[in-house]
C-alpha cells in the first residue's frame, strides 16, 4: 500500500454536503503519517431514467478514476451485479448444486422469464473520450484501457447502460414478497476495488462486496409519485415534467449506493441529538399492529445509534434511512432494507444488526469476501450488547447464542477456517456460523483474554485508526497489541486461521494438589475458581506464557502455563472441594463437561 492522494473534487463536494466529521475523516486519511498506505478513489454523475412499469432503466455514467497506486493499470473491470439474475448464471447454478441452497433463491432463478431477469447492458464506454473495447462475463465487464493509467493519474470513463430489475429474489429487486416495488441495491455498473493485493473483480455468487470509496451524484428520473428512500442526501431541485420527477442526490465518500422506492411509503423522520437524522419508510398497507411497530421502532432507533456511536465511535454522515424493502436486513451506505412485516422485537433486533453494520461494514469496509467475519462477526457481537441494553433485556451474556452456534459447527466436521473465500464455504450453514457466530465469539473471547476495559479501548483505537481504510484481520489484533502490550498473533493464527479448538480440563484434585490438562491443541490463558471445603472460594489466573503478560484481573495470579505442556499443576493453601475452569463461560471450550470437578 502506498501514500493516498485525493482529488480536489472529492474534498469540494465533502465540505458542501458532508459533515465536519467527514471532512475530518477525509484528511486523517490524507495526513496518514503510512508512507506504504493508498487506497483508489472514484467520482460518479449518473443520470437514471427508471420506466416503473418495464422495470427497465436507462443511464448514463460519468467516473473520474483516479489511480493512487503505484502501480500501472492496463486493465479496469467494473461489476454487473444484475446479470445474477438469469437462468445459468453462477450464482443459479451455485445455488443450485450446493448441499443447502438458500431458500430464499433455491432454483428460482432458473426458472426466470425474460422479462423478470435481471441485468446490465453496456452500450458504449470511453476512456477521456475514446471509444473502448469490453466483454461482459457473466457478472464482470473486462476492458481493455485505450491508454494505462499511470499512478496518480485521473481519468474519465462515460458510459451508456440499460438495465432491467429482477423478479425479487436476493437483496435486489421489483416487487417483493411485501410489496415493495423497487429495492435497488448493486444496480449500476461498479468499478471493481484495485487494492495493495491486486484487483477484486470477484463474480456475483450470493456473497457480499468490497467496493472504492468515493462521490456519488445521482439524478434519478422516476414515476412522480413514487417515494424514494436512498444513500445520501436529495437535494431540493426536484424538477417535475410530465408524469415523472427527478431526484438530485449527493452522497460523499461512500463505497456504494442504494436506493428503494414505492408508490405507498410512509416517511417519518426523527433527530438523533448531536446526531444524524433518521428517515423511516415503510409501506401504509401493513396491518394497524406493524405500522404501530414502526411508529415504535424509531426511537429505539436513535437509542441505538447513540448506542453504537459511544462504543465505537461517531457516526460521520447526516442522515441514515431505514427502509422497508429487500428480502431481509442488508446494510448499504447511509442506510439499510430490512423486511417490514415483523414482530417489534425482530423489527428492532433486524435494524440493531444492520446500522451496527455502518461501523464495520461501510466506515471500516473490511473485504468481505475474504474476511467476512470481521464485519458479520463484529456487527453480531455489538448489535446483541446493544439490543441488551436498549430493549433491557437483562443477559449477562449477551453473545451467548454465537458461542453455542459456534461450538455445534466446531464438533460437526463441516467447519472451514475464517480464511476461506466466502464464496468458498462448502455449506451455506457453514458460512453463516464462522461469518456472524465465530466472529462474534473472536471479539467476545478477545475480550476474555484482554480484559473488557482494554477490548472497549481496541475497539474505539481500531475504529479511529482504520475508518475508511480497509483494516485486515492484523490491523484488529495489532491494534490489541499497542493497547495491552500483550502478545496476540497466536490467538488470531489459532482462532481465526485454523479450525483448532480449545479444550481444558481438571484432570485431578489431590488434597491441595490440583492438576490440569490441556486436551485440544488451541492455547488460552486460564480463569478458575477453586471451592475450598469450608466453603469459600478463590479465583485464580494462569496466564498463558506466550502472551508474554496478563490481563487486568482481581483473581490471584499463578505461574504461567508453557502452551507446548499439555499438564499443569499446582497447590493452594487449603483443602479443596471443587475446581472449575472458566466459571462465567467466556471461553469457547468445545467440551465443557470437563470443566468441573468435585471431590
């Protein structure tokens, strides 16, 4: 990675539209005292005139690329997301063949008509005017530049497009399970993220994304009444002509944009303090009880961000939407399309997961096709404590069920280690347990090793160094190491890179004499308590040798453990009655039966 260099209209349109905190944002990255840091930049004007009843839209794309690497670029490739969305695509054919197909798409995309596929033609596309040549591979347009890119040039790509929206079935798309007509999401031609590891021009297979963060401005031409919900701020110039309007929006230093519209959305607002304002937009055909549960939801809303920008850090934009629409809950800049028709409880739950997403998924922007777990995981961990305290739901632990999801994979033969492509998992249950439960439990049982105190400061120091940097999994347990001054890099190996597991044992009780074992192969520092006859008891630490330290702890510390010793000894100063390793279950031990031991 190299030194990032930002384009003068990048900086113009953020101090028109952005926040101070944003602005802020742009220049951390651009004093970044790394002289081995860079990321790419994009600028997109597009002009979008969507026809509601074809579903098919015309557009045109304006994109000043600018090239911060050191590298010459011979090639650009650019997303078709849409193109999914046909009989024999990849993404068909995967759901197709594995074991257990989503149900959501199943073999549904096989059986789409003409007219209810989905995808993105590309017309024309000019280097600083010069025509191009390009092929569309399935989900991926390849081009071949008229001239390299030298590093730190800019150039402009305009682009002509048609694109037809799909029958709802994943993320995207026109008429939903609920209703809604339009979810719009990964909709326009996207220039693929070209980072310190090459170019990520990965095919569309149902997974998630890694995107360049930059400009959007957006003129969208739609039906005049229709309600449009998106990234970004829309501007007041509506211009009216006819039977449709068009909508002027900015949104600044993003990686993505979105936008959902429907002819019977209802759009409240409310005002976090000192913080952005919330949109709500849901369709006026829910039942009296869920439009009640809307109306409801939004002040848990602004408990939440005020939640997760306090434990993790400020929220740099003004405005964030929730939006019914999609055939879930997925996270997009500046907002998120959850389906409607819920309980209040899964209504609130569904946005605490997803605008926890904002923090880990679009201002750390980790790549989640390589490294999934650390947005799945991180947003799991943080989006249960929030719910634990906004919908005071009294759990001592919170992230409970991830451990319990995570230990039913460990000991079924089917885990992969977090390191696998997420295309890649050879189970669709697989992924979803080492995405959201395993890495959830990372944080967690980071949090056991350190000290909370100390994961609570990793977290915001991880948050404020690597906003809008594409952190990797060394960046989160780096940042771990600087705050403790402990060594790490085993747990991230073990934990994250293989499928090792833990397992500790009390093998004996001697009078005073107590005996451990390790019987897996992953280490941890030790927690136990030990039950004297009389009574009373005491909490003892054994740290793990290899972390070089220990974590702030009120229990009495003994001598440390040598990883490569699977047996450990030592005696106290009375009769003992029981031992158990790990009372409060913090740590992932795959045989818990063993923990305990009375005499």
């Amino acid at each position: 990675m190299k030194k990032i260099m930002l384009s003068v209209c990048c900086l113009g349109l953020l101090l028109a539209c952005g926040t101070t905190s944003q602005v802020e944002a742009q220049n951390s990255v651009e004093k970044s005292n790394d002289p081995y840091y860079w990321q790419q930049h994009v600028d997109y004007k597009m002009e979008i005139d969507m026809d509601v009843e074809s579903f098919q839209y015309q557009g045109k794309q304006k994109l000043v690329y600018t090239n911060n690497s050191p590298d010459v670029l011979n090639r650009v490739y650019y997303h078709l997301y849409f193109n999914a969305f046909q009989p024999g695509s990849e993404m068909d054919i995967r759901s197709r063949t594995i074991s257990d197909p989503d149900r959501r798409v199943g073999d549904r995309i096989s059986k789409l008509q003409p007219n209810e596929i989905g995808y993105i033609k590309v017309n024309s596309l000019k280097q600083n005017g010069t025509k191009l040549k390009h092929e569309t591979v399935g989900t991926v347009l390849e081009v071949d530049l008229a001239k390299p890119i030298q590093p730190g040039e800019s150039v402009t790509f305009d682009m002509d497009f048609d694109g037809q929206v799909p029958v709802q079935i994943r993320r995207s798309g026109r008429n939903s399970a609920e209703g809604v007509a339009l979810s719009m999401v990964q909709w326009y031609p996207k220039l693929a993220e070209y980072d310190f590891e090459g170019w990520h021009a990965d095919p569309y297979i149902g997974r998630e994304f890694h995107s360049v963060w930059g400009d959007f401005d957006v003129k969208l031409t739609i039906d005049k009444n229709y309600v449009v919900g998106s990234t970004g701020y829309q501007q007041e110039d509506v211009k009216i002509k006819g039977n449709k309007k068009t909508i002027h929006i900015i949104a600044p230093q993003v990686h993505d944009f979105m936008w959902a519209a429907d002819p019977d959305y209802i759009h409240d607002t409310m005002q976090v303090p000192d913080g952005p304002l919330l949109h709500f937009y849901y369709k006026n055909t829910l039942d009296a009880e869920k439009l009640d549960f809307w109306k409801k939801l939004q002040p848990k809303t602004v408990a939440l961000m005020q939640y997760f920008s306090e434990h993790i850090g400020d929220y740099p934009y003004k405005q964030y939407s929730v939006i019914q629409g999609g055939d879930g809950g997925m996270e997009y800049a500046m907002g998120t399309l959850i389906t409607g028709n819920r309980s209040f409880g899964s209504l609130v739950g569904v946005t605490a997961h997803e605008l926890a997403h904002t923090w880990f998924q679009f201002l750390l922007a980790t790549n989640e096709t390589k490294h999934e777990w650390m947005d799945e995981g991180f947003t799991s961990y943080y989006s249960d404590y929030a719910m634990n305290e906004v919908m005071n739901e009294g759990n001592d632990h919170p992230t409970s069920g991830s451990y319990r999801s995570y230990l039913f994979l460990a000991k079924s033969d089917k885990e992969q280690p977090l390191t696998t492509h997420a295309d890649r998992y050879a189970y669709n249950q697989a992924y979803g347990i080492s995405a959201y439960s395993k890495g959830s439990v990372f944080l967690s049982q980071l949090g056991y090793i350190i000290g909370e105190d100390n994961l609570s400061k990793t977290i915001k120091k991880y948050f404020n160094d690597f906003k809008f940097k594409h952190p990797t999994p060394l960046d989160i347990i780096r940042t771990a190491e600087k705050v403790t001054d402990l060594e790490l890099d085993w747990y991230l190996i073990d934990f994250a890179q293989t499928t090792n597991t833990i397992d500790y044992a009390v093998k004996s009780i001697e009078g005073k004499t107590i005996s451990l074992e390790r019987i897996d192969i992953m280490p941890m520092p030790i927690d136990l308590t030990v039950t004297y006859t009389d009574g009373t008891t005491e909490d003892f630490y054994i740290p793990l040798q290899m972390m070089r330290g220990e974590k702030p702890t009120e229990a009495t510390i003994i001598a440390d453990w040598a990883w490569a010793n699977p047996n450990y000894t030592f005696e106290v100063s009375e009769a003992v009655k029981s031992v158990e390793i790990d009372p409060k279950q913090w740590v992932a031990d795959v045989n818990r039966e063993n923990n305990k031991l009375e005499k």
